[in-house]
C-alpha cells in the first residue's frame, strides 16, 4: 500500500507546546506527516492550503488554539472561515472535504494531539492516496 | 537567459517589434501607465531592440502588463504586444520561474493546475437543478468554466458568477437548446497560459478535448470571453485536428432574437457597458452586446467616456499583479461609468464583475462607487418574454 503524505501545520502557542511536551514524553507519531510551524493559524490561507494539495499531499491538518486562547484575538476564526472556504473548494475538485480538517487544542492536551494525528493518519491511510495529484507531483513519485 | 537569446530575437521579429515607430501611441494610451506604474510599452520594445543588457528593466515590465490589448489597439504599425508578452512570459517561465504577483496567493491558479490531474472527479454540478434542462450527451455543450469555484471563493465580496451561467443556461433553453454540461469539464486554463504556464495550460486543452470527444460535442456554447478566446484561438493551436465550433452566446442570441417573435419585457433603468477586454478588442465583439442591449424597451443607455475598441481595462487579468496601480483604475473606471449617471452597469465578463464589485466595496470610498452590476446574460434572462403561455423556467 502507498504511503500516503500528509501536512501538519501547527501554531506556534498551544498546539505547539502540546507538540512539544508530547516529544519531550517520547510519544509515538506517525512517520508520514510534514510539519510546518506558523506564529497563528490566521497565517494560513486557502491558497496555503491549496497549494499543499498542488503539491501532492493527500491531506491537510491544522492545529490551532481554542478559540478563546489566541494571542492575537482572531487568528482561529480566520482558520474556520478559510477552512470552510477551502472544504468547498476541495469539494468541488472531487478532492473531498475530508482530507482537510482542523482541530484545537489547549496548551496541556498533547495525548489529545498525538491522538488526533494518528486519527488523522489512519483516516487518510484508509482513503488512499489524493487522485488529484497536478502532472508534476505524479512525475515525482513515479521517478522516486 | 540573455537577451540575444535567438528565441527571443525570434519573437521581436515574429511579432512585429522591428515595425515600432517609437511613435509612443501605446505608451500614452496604457492604463497601467496612466495610472502611475513605472512601465512603458514604447520603451520595453526600444530597449528590447536597442538596448539588450538592460535585462531586468525587461523582465519586470514583461510580468507588468495587464494584456488588455488597448497598445495593440492603437498601434499604426501592427505591433502584436499581447503576443509578444504572452511569447516572453512563457519563455521567462521556463528559464527562470513562474514570476508576477499572483492575486490571492496564488490560490486560482492552484486549483488550475490542480485540474490538471487526468484522475481528477469533480463534482462541479451542484448548481444545476431550478428546472434548467441539461443533456448527458449530445452535438451541443455550454462551457461553465471556472464560475462554481469563483462563487466560493469570492463569497466574501458577495458576487454570484453562478447566476450568468444558470441565466445562460435557461436563456438555451428558451430557445429550444438543451445544452450538454460536462461534469468532468476543467478551467480553460485562459490565466495559466497568461501567466506563462504553457505546459499546465496544454494539459487542460488536451483534458478538455477529450471530455468534448467522449460526448460527442460538435458545438461549444461559451458566454465568458476569456474561455472563448482560449476555445476559439488558442485551444487549436495545442490540437491541431481540434473540430469544434465555438460560438459566443451573444452571437448566438443576437442571431436567434432577430428572427422574430422573441420580445422583452421593459426596464426602466438607466445602464451603461464595460466592454471586456477580451470581447471588443481580440474578439471585435463591440456591436452586439450594444444590439442587445438595445433590444430591452425603456431601458436608457449611456456610453462611458471610453468604450468599444477603448474602453478601459477592469484593472486586472490572469489574477496577477493587482495592486495599487490596479485598484486606481478600477476606481477611475467606475467613476466613468458613474458619471453616465447610470445605475446599472452592465459587463459581459466574470472577471470584469469580480474586480469591479471588489473595487465597489473599498469602505475608504464610503460607497461612492457602488452601482449593481450584472451581466448581459442575466439583465437578457430576466427581461425575456417567456410568451406562448410558457412558465418562465426557473422560477
């Protein structure tokens, strides 16, 4: 079975250090993730997202911060608009809703992190990988 | 790259750079300039003949232009700028990168390529329904383009690009066309090409041609100007043995609606016309939105200051490079057609729409500028007379 790429992107408060306590306990994560650390998850933007499955990853996950958490005020708010944007749009490309999800957490909750990542793992390990992969990024994998 | 580069001394003798007078007709005329840019038609093609070393002045004014075409339009000696460009982008792209600020991070062009995937199964068609008549198969397809993406995707200034191509669809079908829609139909690909993505851009012409073979199309119905320039110009040159008629919707009423016993109900508003770019100028299509749009009783028109062949650029094309510079056209644009003193400005183009009501929506011009805008497929679909005791369909 193919191995499938998935992208984490993590904001640097709460999910962060719940990422980082998590390392700091040794506990197992799953092989097939990228990481990306943002100063909020309002960076991140339907295009940043987009872009991700342009280049070949077969799902998305953003960590953010609870809602009343954020160090800038807004920042997951942005997260949820652009995410329902960019489900829409994921829908619409047959890519699937599912292959982008976002989640929150509080800054002491890292087995509820590690666990959503290996949830997330799984489900997308069952799902296969992305069929939209752009001519390049098929190119890529066939050469690999 | 360096400029004696023989592709590129191919391209200024194709295109007829050799032909410039340097009489500055294109300069003087070009929105992005009179807007303040640091970009000129006139010296991009003197310093290309002239002056081969200065290679980044070149380069960055190859990514500045907006391809609107009015240089073209009033140059005496047949310069193809637009070509030219086009040519330049697509040779830069390859040797040094895709460049150009891409609006919204780039997000559209994302999805374009995206489309690119031959296993892709989008399910583009959720808009269908409201009693509109579509056909699995058939001789005739109407190409929706990019018009369910932009409706999410712009959600956030409210336009509902969807509509134009319903209205389209219900307008066909009036007129007894039940019109195949492909689901598996992918962008033109009209913003990748111009943003020098040739081989992104050949891959959706191929993919689309094979959806168009496999249902058997003969005859593609397009109301965006943008993808009937790429249907109509550029996909044959990809496909060569390509044998598809590609008719505008405009053309295709304004022909229908002559033949008699078609009227339409009375607007009273006062409307005026932004001509798109790629309509009056590449297509030559000035006359017969004007036809239609005169067909409508009691609706007064007035033309803006620059119309037809002039008429100003919406201030962006292939979602590259909007800017400041951009946004001073758009407000002088809209400020030309507030000044006809209509309320109702009419468009033919999505993209038009989209810049347009984007720039409408500045809070620093505390509504100034805001008019409706709507396309001539819709204000056409809602005035038509659903006569011979038919139900208007849709509603």
């Amino acid at each position: 079975m193919v191995q499938t790429q998935l992208l984490g992107i993590f904001c640097n408060w709460s999910p962060f250090a719940c990422f980082n306590s998590a390392a700091m306990a040794h506990l197992k994560m799953p092989s097939n993730f990228g990481f990306i650390r943002v100063m909020c998850i309002g960076r991140i933007n339907q295009a940043l997202i987009l872009r991700a499955f342009e280049h070949g990853a077969d799902g998305v996950i953003l960590l953010e911060c609870k809602d009343e958490d954020c160090r800038y005020g807004p920042g997951p708010e942005v997260g949820h608009s652009n995410v329902a944007k960019a489900r829409k749009l994921l829908h619409l490309l047959g890519i699937g809703q599912s292959r982008l999800v976002e989640q929150s957490f509080g800054a002491h909750e890292k087995s509820e992190l590690v666990k959503a990542l290996w949830d997330f793992s799984e489900q997308i390990q069952a799902m296969g990988p992305n069929p939209a992969k752009p001519g390049q990024e098929r190119g890529i994998q066939r050469e690999a | 790259m360096k400029l004696d580069d023989p592709r590129i001394k191919g391209f200024i003798r194709d295109k007829s750079l050799f032909m410039c007078l340097e009489c500055g007709k294109c300069s003087a005329s070009c929105p992005r300039m009179l807007s303040g840019k640091e970009y000129s038609p006139r010296l991009l093609a003197h310093k290309l003949i002239a002056e081969p070393d200065s290679e980044s002045f070149i380069e960055n004014s190859v990514w500045e232009c907006l391809t609107c075409g009015l240089c073209e339009e009033r140059c005496p000696s047949g310069v193809q700028v637009n070509r030219f460009i086009m040519e330049m982008r697509t040779l830069l792209a390859g040797t040094k990168g895709l460049k150009g600020y891409r609006s919204h991070d780039g997000a559209l062009h994302s999805w374009m390529r995206l489309m690119t995937s031959p296993d892709l199964k989008q399910d583009r068609l959720g808009w269908l329904g409201d009693g509109l008549k579509v056909a699995k198969s058939g001789p005739v397809a109407f190409f929706t383009g990019c018009a369910p993406y932009f409706d999410v995707f712009f959600s956030g200034i409210e336009v509902d690009t969807l509509s134009i191509v319903r209205d389209s669809i219900r307008l066909l079908n009036f007129l007894e066309i039940v019109p195949v829609v492909l689901e598996k139909e992918r962008c033109c690909g009209h913003d990748l090409l111009w943003t020098g993505d040739r081989e992104n851009f050949e891959a959706l012409c191929r993919l689309n041609y094979k959806e168009f073979q496999a249902a058997g199309i003969e005859e593609v119905i397009v109301s965006c100007p943008e993808c009937y320039q790429v249907l109509g110009q550029y996909m044959p040159e990809v496909i060569p043995e390509m044998k598809l008629k590609v008719t505008l919707l405009s053309d295709l009423l304004r022909r229908e609606i002559s033949k008699g016993g078609i009227t339409f109900k009375p607007l009273k508003r006062r409307a005026t016309y932004q001509d798109p770019c790629r309509l009056a100028r590449m297509a030559g299509s000035c006359e017969t939105p004007r036809a239609l749009i005169q067909m409508i009783p009691e609706m007064g028109f007035k033309e803006m200051k620059n119309s037809g062949r002039s008429a100003i650029c919406c201030g962006n094309s292939g979602f590259i490079n909007c800017d400041a510079y951009s946004k001073r056209i758009q407000v002088e644009r809209l400020q030309e057609a507030k000044a006809t003193k209509s309320d109702l400005l009419i468009t033919a183009c999505p993209k038009c729409m989209i810049h347009l009501t984007c720039a409408m929506r500045d809070p620093y011009k505390h509504g100034s500028l805001s008019m409706q805008i709507r396309d001539l497929v819709s204000v056409l679909a809602d005035q038509i007379e659903w006569s011979k005791g038919e139900e208007r369909i849709g509603q």
